[in-house]
C-alpha cells in the first residue's frame, strides 16, 4: 500500500512538473507572440510614413520634370538644365531587411514593399548617372550650345519621369495593400 501511494504521489509530481512545464511554455510563446506582433506593428508604421514621405517627394520631382519637358517644347531658350532629383528615404526599409522582420509580414504587402524598394534602387542609379553626366558636360565643354544641349538631355528627363510615375504607381499599391489588410484584421 504504501508503494502505491509513493507511485501515485510521484506520478502526481510528475504530473504537476509537466503541466508547470507546459504552461510556462505557452506563456513564453504567448509572450513572443506578442513582442513579435509589435515589433511588426512599428516597422508597418515606419515604413508606410516612409512611402508616404517618399510618395511626397517624388511626387514634387515628377511634376517638376513634366513641366521641364513642357517648357522644353515651348520655350527652350529660357531653361536652365537642372534636375530636381527626390531624395529618397530609405532607412525604415533598410530596418526591416536588417532586423529580420519581413517574413512576419503578410506576403503581399512584403511583395509590394520589395517592389517600391527595388525601383528605388533604379532611380538611385538614374540619379548617380545623370549627375556624371551633367558633371562632365558643365565642366568638359565650354563650346556647347545650350538649346541642342537641352533637346539631348530631353530623354534623361523623360526617364526621369517615367521611373518617378512608375514609383508613384508602387508607393499607391503599398498604401492600398496596407489599407487591405488592416480592414481584414480590423
């Protein structure tokens, strides 16, 4: 009998250590769960001020450009040959690669976010050669002509503004890929 009651009563620890067990590994699971839902809840934040900082910028840039192509056909003799570049934030996206975060993040939205970054990277490389360009033109040929040398900058500008509405484009498919999830979880 009293083999048996040592049996049971150690069973009964044994019992009451696993399920002790259990719970605390729900209640770390639990709280993990948490940390992870907020630490995506403040990179969703960032990066959707990020695209909508961006979407301003670029915005300004693109319509900066278009009215550069118009004066361009209209009156090319009082243009000065600028470009009005946007600078792009990037330091929320660049968070997120780095802190791991985007495979928490719905497939879609992280797709779309890709996708805006990827363009960023372009126009980044636009920027990079159109500023050689403009560097080694204004310091290299003191015989241009100023009006042929606007009608050739004419294709920089037009790519300038194609990649500025392809950005446009994305940053609205981030912003509506955003507000589609949230009212799914709301």
């Amino acid at each position: 009998m009293v083999r048996k009651e040592k049996s049971l009563r150690l069973l009964w620890e044994l019992m009451t250590v696993t399920i002790g067990v259990f719970l605390a590994l729900f209640a770390n699971s639990y709280y993990e769960k948490q940390k992870e839902e907020e630490l995506v809840g403040k990179v969703l934040d960032a990066l959707i001020r990020e695209v909508q900082q961006n979407r301003q910028v670029v915005n300004r840039s693109l319509e900066f450009h278009k009215e550069f192509l118009t004066k361009l056909d209209t009156d090319p003799e009082n243009l000065v040959l600028q470009l009005n570049t946007a600078p792009i934030i990037k330091s929320a996206w660049d968070a997120a690669q780095s802190s791991g975060v985007l495979h928490l993040l719905d497939y879609d939205l992280a797709l779309a976010f890709s996708e805006t970054y990827s363009w960023h990277e372009e126009y980044d490389k636009l920027k990079f050669l159109s500023d050689q360009a403009l560097y080694f033109v204004r310091f290299s040929d003191p015989n241009y002509n100023r009006v042929q040398y606007l009608k050739r900058w004419e294709s920089a500008f037009q790519d300038f503004k194609y990649t500025e509405e392809q950005l446009i484009r994305r940053y609205t498919t981030v912003l509506w890929a955003f507000k589609e999830l949230a009212e799914e979880g709301a």
